[in-house]
C-alpha cells in the first residue's frame, strides 16, 4: 500500500533529525543555543518558592501575574484589553485548536492567505472547516500580519486595511496570529489588528519561537464574544495549562532580561536569515525569495508556473544528497503547479547553512537531469 504524501514527509523529517550527517533545513524550530537557560534555570528555583502558584491547580485561564504581563505587553502596542481578556494556552497550537470549535461551526468556512501555517490548516480542515482564500467572503479569517509564515513577509498596511473593513462590513471574526511578531529584525512591532477591533479580533500569541517551546506556554486575548465559550473548551480540554510553566515564565518576563533577550536573538536570527538568502541566491537562480522581516524561514518558488517535478521527489532527493527542507505542498490552502518549498535557518548552525543550499541544489541539479520534461500534445 503506497504512503500518503504527509506520511512520507514525516518519515522524511524523522529521518533528518535522525541521522547527524544530514542538513536540517526544514521543521521550522528556533535555535537551542539561543534558549536563556540560566536565566530560566534562575526562574524556576525562583517559581518553586511559590508553590502554591506553581506546583498547585490553577484556574483554566491561566495565572494572573503573566495574564497581567501580557495584557500589559499588548496595550503598550494599542489595545485595550486587560488580564480578563486573556486565556494562558498550551501553546499557540491549542490555541488554534481552541478556537476552531468554539468560534466556528463544522461546515464553515475559513479565508488564509494562499501558504499558510500547516499547523492551522490540519486543524481546521479536522474541524470540517472550509479553506477559502482570504479575499473570498468567509466565516472566518485567519492570518499572520506581522511575520508570517512560510515566508517572513508582513502583510502590506493596504492589505491590512481592507481585512478590517471587511470584519466590519460582514461582522465576521478575525484570528491574529502573532507567534513569530517578536522576532521581527528591526526590533519594532506592528500595531496588531487587535488594537483595531478588540471585539472581533482573537489575538494568538506564544512564547514558544522567542523562549523556548518546550514551556508550551502561549495565549488568546480578545474581547470577543465567544471568549467564554473558549475559556469552558480550554477547561474540558485539559483544566489548565502548566501551573509550573506558566510561573516559570512570569518570574522570567518580570525581570529586565527578556527584551535583552530578545535584542539578542534578532540580531542571530537575521544575520542567519542573510546568510541563507545569499547561498539561495548563489545556488538556485530558479528560484524567487523574498528578503524576511522576520521569523526562522525562506519561503522559494520556481519560476516555472508548470514545474515537470514535485516537492517530494525533489526531497527524496536532497534526502540522499544530505539535506532536508519542508515540501511546499503542506502550506498550501489549495493545490498548485508551482513547485515550492520552506528552507528554515532557525536551528542549523550558521557554518552549515551554505553547504545544506549547495547540497540542495546539488540535489535539484540531479532531478532536473532525471526527470524528463513535459511536452505539450501537438
């Protein structure tokens, strides 16, 4: 029985991981040696003076000190939201999760741009939810305007404006996905969507891509109507998240430390970010990439509208050659022609990033060779 395409993938990915000789340059992970361990490590022994707060039951929204912080952190940004409007999530992935059964109904539909985060899209379609483009009229919306992903880009201000004259003109939702707006090179934050219409915008954020993620620590904020709709679906789901995480975290962020941090990574994260545009550039002139503003990925697409090859054979390929990336067709909202793929920076070592790109296109040079073109019937 043959394997499905996201079987394959994830054997594909298994193995990179696995096997030390080959180049990740696909999941999409931060990198460890950025990870503030002592830091954190200091946190924790600190969280542990409180026990009650940290090794005890919480309340499923989440621990008031860090709901605080974030509500902070985001009306420094411009929206009114408080400590009440936000619920402390296992991460930005359930926070998705939370959000496609309790703000949408099976059979609805959701516009994204056209490559978008897999994580949402698995989610949604499992839902029964209907991907549609986002200039299409739909139930919902979901997007990620700062730093988005695949690619890095932002969404351009006009963009972002017809999006929210939409919400308004059909009185439908928006689900903002944030989880890699701190990361943004110039350091300098967008205004969110959030600030814009609290009540029908639902904010996602995560600390996952700026600390670490095996905290599993992120958030929803909103004040929209369904959010206690989402708070009773975060109860049944799991209680609560991490009691000890979450104090972790919030003796962590109480410090001066985390915008140090953050300076730190940012300046890691682009200068990897360079370093791979350049050797892409260098290796694979087929190919179009955009310069990232931000995030752990580029995001490259051939020129060719009718590619003669797919994205799994070429990683059969590069597999072989010693290197792996993340096939185009898992970000994709609908089906397309044009052979893609996300090549990540992220966790790689920057002294491995040009010999991963040369591999890679080693490997496309072989598949090219391989692979016979196809001819238009006469």
């Amino acid at each position: 029985m043959s394997l499905s395409p996201s079987v394959r993938i994830d054997r594909f990915q298994r193995r990179a991981a696995q096997e030390p000789d080959i180049i990740a340059l696909g999941g999409g992970l931060p990198d460890p040696s950025f990870f503030p361990t002592r830091d954190l490590g200091d946190a924790f022994f600190r969280a542990l003076h409180r026990p009650n707060e940290a090794l005890q039951y919480g309340w499923p929204e989440g621990e008031f000190e860090l709901r605080d912080w974030i509500a902070l952190r985001l009306r420094a940004l411009g929206a009114a939201v408080g400590p009440k409007d936000v619920v402390v999530t296992s991460g930005a992935q359930q926070a998705i999760s939370l959000l496609a059964s309790a703000v949408f109904r099976s059979g609805q539909s959701v516009g994204m741009t056209d490559e978008s985060y897999p994580g949402a899209i698995e989610v949604f379609r499992r839902a029964g939810l209907t991907l549609v483009p986002w200039h299409d009229r739909a139930s919902g919306y979901y997007v990620m305007p700062s730093v988005g992903n695949p690619g890095g880009q932002s969404m351009p201000p006009s963009v972002r404006a017809d999006l929210l004259r939409r919400l308004q003109r059909e009185g439908s939702f928006l689900i903002e996905d944030e989880a890699y707006a701190e990361s943004c090179f110039e350091g300098r934050r967008e205004r969110p969507l959030l600030a814009e219409l609290p009540e029908s915008v639902v904010h996602v954020g995560t600390f996952s891509k700026v600390l670490c993620p095996g905290l599993r620590v992120g958030w929803i904020a909103t004040k929209h109507p369904a959010l206690q709709r989402i708070l009773a679906e975060k109860q049944q789901a799991d209680l609560q998240a991490s009691s000890l995480t979450q104090r972790i975290v919030a003796e962590y962020v109480a410090g001066p430390r985390f915008d140090h941090h953050l300076e730190r990574i940012r300046r890691g994260y682009e200068r990897k970010a360079k370093v791979m545009r350049a050797a892409v550039l260098a290796a694979l002139p087929g190919f179009r990439v955009q310069r990232p503003r931000g995030g752990f990925s580029l995001w490259l697409e051939h020129v060719d509208p009718e590619p003669y090859l797919d994205d799994l054979t070429l990683l059969n390929a590069a597999v072989r050659h010693g290197v792996s990336f993340d096939p185009g067709r898992s970000f994709r909202i609908r089906e397309s022609k044009r052979l893609a793929f996300r090549l990540c920076y992220g966790a790689v070592a920057e002294s491995l990033i040009e010999r991963g790109v040369v591999r890679l296109a080693e490997a496309w040079a072989e598949v090219r060779m391989l692979t016979p073109r196809r001819t238009s019937p006469s």
